[in-house]
C-alpha cells in the first residue's frame, strides 16, 4: 500500500477512537475551575466570575433550551478530564429571527485538538437543538480568526443572512 495512503488511513482510524474515547455530557459544578483554566490557557485571560456566572445560568437553569456542554475522557473517571466545552442556547424572535440554536463559546485544550472533539461538542449540542424542536443553528466568528472559520466551515456552517452592525460609542 502506498504509505501517504496508509498513513492517512492510520490518521483516521486514531481520530476515531480519539473522538469515540471521548464522552460529552452536561457540565458539572466540579467541572467549573477546569473551564476557568482551560478558557485562561487558550485565551490568556483568567475571568472566574464570567465563568461562575455562565455555570449559573446556562448550567443550572431553563435546562430545555440552554446548553453547556463538556467533553471528557471517556477513561477518566475522576471528573477531572474536561478535554473541551461548548455552550449554546435557543434564541427566540430577535430581529425577527425564529427560534434557532446559538452557540456562542467552543474551545478544545490545546493538546488534545484534532482529535474530533471539537467535532464531537458540536454533534452533541446539534442533536441537542434539534430534540429541542429547532432546525436552524448560528454562530459569530470574527473575519480574520481562520481557526474558527475552518472548524465551523469543516461542520457545515455558511454565511448566514444577517449583517452585523457596530459603532464607536463616544
Ligand atoms: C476550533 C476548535 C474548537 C476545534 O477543535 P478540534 O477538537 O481541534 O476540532 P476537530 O478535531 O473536531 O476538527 C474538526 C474539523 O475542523 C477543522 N479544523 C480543526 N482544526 C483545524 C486547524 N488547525 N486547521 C484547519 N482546519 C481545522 C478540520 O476541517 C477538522 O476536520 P479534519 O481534521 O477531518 O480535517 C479548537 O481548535 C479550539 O478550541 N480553538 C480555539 C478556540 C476557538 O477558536 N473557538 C471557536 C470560537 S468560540
């Protein structure tokens, strides 16, 4: 076999059992100082009470329509593996909009990207919108962040029909 083949087929089959080891389920209140730590490792800035506030209200109420997801080793038991998270929730009429998922924060640790678990969060809160009874998501990515794009692009996201509109407020 040619070896570019058979290394690209070696590379998918790990990506598999990367993505099948890892478990996605609702965020716990334990999981709260590793979203902290990975949110301040990705983004270099630590902000514990935005994240405190986020648990309260994404993680805790309106369960129906609002989403705070994480993904962990599936072979760690110890509540201590959370390998990524993403957040998302039901928006309903805003500027006319009918009801779709939002997902408005997603970040994988560094050393375990590419490995489907990105993938794997944004699977889980799709299945978790569509139970929810919508059929449309959205997302805001800032032009020039490639990374993103790329990952949101790669699960089937497209321009949507909305512009976004800003001023300096002086
Ligand atoms: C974007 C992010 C969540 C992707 O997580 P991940 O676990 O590495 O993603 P996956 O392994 O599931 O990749 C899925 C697809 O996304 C695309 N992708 C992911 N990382 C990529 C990269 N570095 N370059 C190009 N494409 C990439 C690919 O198409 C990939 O599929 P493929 O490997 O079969 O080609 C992760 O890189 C991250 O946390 N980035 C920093 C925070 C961020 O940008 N968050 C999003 C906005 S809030």
């Amino acid at each position: 076999m040619d070896s570019a083949v058979s290394n690209a087929k070696t590379e998918r089959v790990a990506k598999a059992d990367a993505a099948d080891a890892v478990r996605v389920r609702r965020v716990r209140a334990a999981d709260v100082p590793h979203v902290i730590d990975l949110d301040a490792h990705v983004t270099k800035i630590a902000k514990a009470a935005y994240w405190n506030d986020i648990f309260r209200r994404y993680g805790r109420q309106r369960l129906n329509e609002r989403f705070f997801l994480v993904a962990e080793d599936g072979a760690q038991r110890s509540g201590s593996g959370v390998l990524g998270f993403i957040i998302g929730e039901i928006r309903a009429w805003e500027f006319g909009s009918t009801p779709c998922g939002w997902v408005f924060a997603l970040s994988v640790e560094p050393r375990a990207r590419l490995a489907g678990i990105g993938s794997a969060l944004f699977a889980a809160i799709s299945e978790e919108f569509k139970k929810a009874g919508v059929n449309k998501m959205r997302t805001m990515v800032a032009r020039d962040s490639m990374l993103p794009l790329q990952f949101f692009r790669s699960e089937g996201m497209m321009a949507g029909p909305y512009l976004q509109l800003e001023k300096d407020l002086e």
